[in-house]
C-alpha cells in the first residue's frame, strides 16, 4: 500500500480548514504566520510558495518576507526581535538553508519558543526529549500521523531510522520511541548497514542520497518511510532515498517522493500554527 501523504494532508488540512473558520467569532482573527525568506534559492523559493498555499486553503493569515542573501545577521535577528514582539504573530518561520555567513543556531534560537512553528528552539527540542508539552517539529510528527493513518502498529515493533540530523533523524527516533518501539537510529558510520536495516519492521529513511537504500535491504512486510528529497541523476526528476519501484512490492505501506513525507510536514506547520494561536488565546492555567 502507497501512503499517499498529498491525500492525508488534504484531509487533514479541510479539518482544519473548518476549524480555523470558526476561529474570527471566538478570538477576533485567525493565526497568522510569518515566513522569512532570505535569498532566492529556487528549492527555498518553492517550499515559501508551498507554505503559503497551505496556509490559504487552511485559512490562517501567512506574511512572506524577502530578504536579500546578503543581509547581516544582526538585521535578521532584529528583524525575528520585531516579530517576537508583535502580537498579532502566532508563527515565525525562518526558511533553511541560510547563507554562509548567518549562523542557523542563532536564528533558530531568538525565534521565541512560543512562536517556534517549526519546534527546532533549543526549548521546544528539550521539552521533547523530556516528555514536557512542547511543539513537535514537523516532519517527524507527519512521519508518526503517516504511519498511524496506514495502521501501522508502532508498540512493540523494531524501528530503523537511517540518519540523525536535528531536524529529522533524532526527532522521529525519540517519537518512535514514545510510542513504545525499539529503536535503530542507523547513520554514515554504521558498520553493516544492510544487516541493521533488514531487522526493521519499520524504516525511516533521512539521508539524502538518490536510491541509497536498495531491495535487499529490507525486510519482508516492513513499513518504509522515505524522507530524503533529491534529484534523479539520471532524469533529472525529484526521487527519495528508496528506490521505490523495488521496494514497493516488498513493503507493507511505503511513502513516496514526491507525495509522501513532504506534504505532511507543511500540513503538520499548519497544525503548529494553529497550536502556538490557540496557547496563546487560551493560556492553561499553571
Ligand atoms: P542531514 O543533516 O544531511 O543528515 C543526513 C544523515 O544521513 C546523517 O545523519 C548522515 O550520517 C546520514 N548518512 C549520510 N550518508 C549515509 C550513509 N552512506 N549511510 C548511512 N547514513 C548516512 O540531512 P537531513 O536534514 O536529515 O535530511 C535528510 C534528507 O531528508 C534530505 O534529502 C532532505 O532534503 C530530506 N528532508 C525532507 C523533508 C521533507 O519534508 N520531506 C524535511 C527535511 C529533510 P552522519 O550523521 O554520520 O553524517
């Protein structure tokens, strides 16, 4: 079975959808995210527009703001101060990769946590890692709705995860955790990949190489999740980190790139949006 990500984040976006129109009656407005956007890098470029469209068929209000590729870091840092402080802001989201010359760890953390849609503030990171209430990032959390959706049991299962970046490979292996399977977390100096690999009944994917991972690394009936977003070689065209065709019979459910993962993680800042709006407009009491 193909877990269609384009099909489940449809859905999931017309609930919110519903629930977002309800929201200028009981608070006033909607949520409204902000997307900095600093250069014009063409993947960049795109993953803006894409949010933007989300956030319209949603319903939240979303801010687009260009900066060109040389701005200082002190004028970007100024700039997220500035949004920290405006209240009518529920999200700020600074697109990455940023130029050379910004450092990714400051932005990321003078983005306050409250507005953090993304979850990558060192708080939100900590809070996670310590079971506290905090704001899931993205494409993990997509990853855990995709498998929950195809009914894949996560309890009790072996759990692969190839990579361990901040943004994905750490975060789905803690989620995959938390929901109680034993977990793999694979990475470039893995000795014997394959043979780690072919233990899973659920791999995700997260390294960033055109088909890397091939059949006979995988189990029969397992689940595959591909995260990886890259260019075909050969085509051109957009491909995973799984070579699909071969693996697909194979798997029991497996996402597909493009289609997969991706639409699920802006689905996922959607309902991060909605979530950082609503701590806001309804504190829990302490
Ligand atoms: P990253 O920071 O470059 O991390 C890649 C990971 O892959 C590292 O942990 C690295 O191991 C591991 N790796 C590299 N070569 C390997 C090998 N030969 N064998 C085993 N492990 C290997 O990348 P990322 O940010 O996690 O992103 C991974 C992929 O997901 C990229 O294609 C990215 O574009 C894509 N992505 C997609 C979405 C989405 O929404 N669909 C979101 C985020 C990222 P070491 O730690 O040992 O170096």
């Amino acid at each position: 079975m193909i877990i269609s990500g384009k099909e489940l984040s449809a859905r999931l976006k017309a609930e919110m959808a519903a629930q977002v129109s309800s929201f200028p009656e009981k608070y006033g407005r909607v949520p409204h995210l902000v997307v900095i956007l600093v250069g014009d890098d063409p993947a960049s470029v795109s993953y803006v527009t894409g949010k933007a469209k989300a956030s319209q068929v949603v319903g939240i209000e979303n801010t687009t703001i260009r900066r060109p590729s040389d701005i200082s870091e002190e004028e970007l840092l100024g700039l997220i101060r500035e949004l920290n402080a405006d209240d009518t802001v529920d999200g700020i989201l600074v697109q990455l990769p940023l130029p050379e010359h910004i450092s990714e760890a400051r932005v990321i953390e003078t983005i306050s946590k409250d507005k953090d849609v993304d979850g990558f503030h060192p708080l939100n990171v900590a809070a996670l890692w310590q079971k506290q209430p905090c704001t899931l990032p993205c494409t993990p959390k997509g990853i855990i709705k995709m498998l929950k959706a195809a009914g894949v049991k996560i309890k009790g299962k072996r759990a692969v995860v190839i990579g361990r970046s901040n943004i994905v490979g750490l975060p789905v292996a803690k989620l995959l955790l938390d929901e109680n399977a034993t977990v793999t977390i694979a990475h470039s100096r893995t000795a014997d990949l394959p043979s780690v690999t072919r233990e899973a009944d659920i791999l995700v994917v997260a390294i960033g190489r055109p088909r890397f991972v091939t059949a006979d690394m995988v189990k029969d009936g397992a689940a595959v999740i591909d995260v990886g977003v890259n260019r075909d070689p050969e085509t051109g065209k957009l491909c995973g980190d799984v070579d699909f065709a071969a693996i697909e019979p194979k798997a029991s459910v497996i996402t597909p790139v493009p289609g997969g993962v991706g639409p699920m993680t802006i689905c996922c800042l959607m309902e991060n949006t909605i979530e950082c709006f609503l701590n806001k407009m309804t504190p829990k009491k302490v």
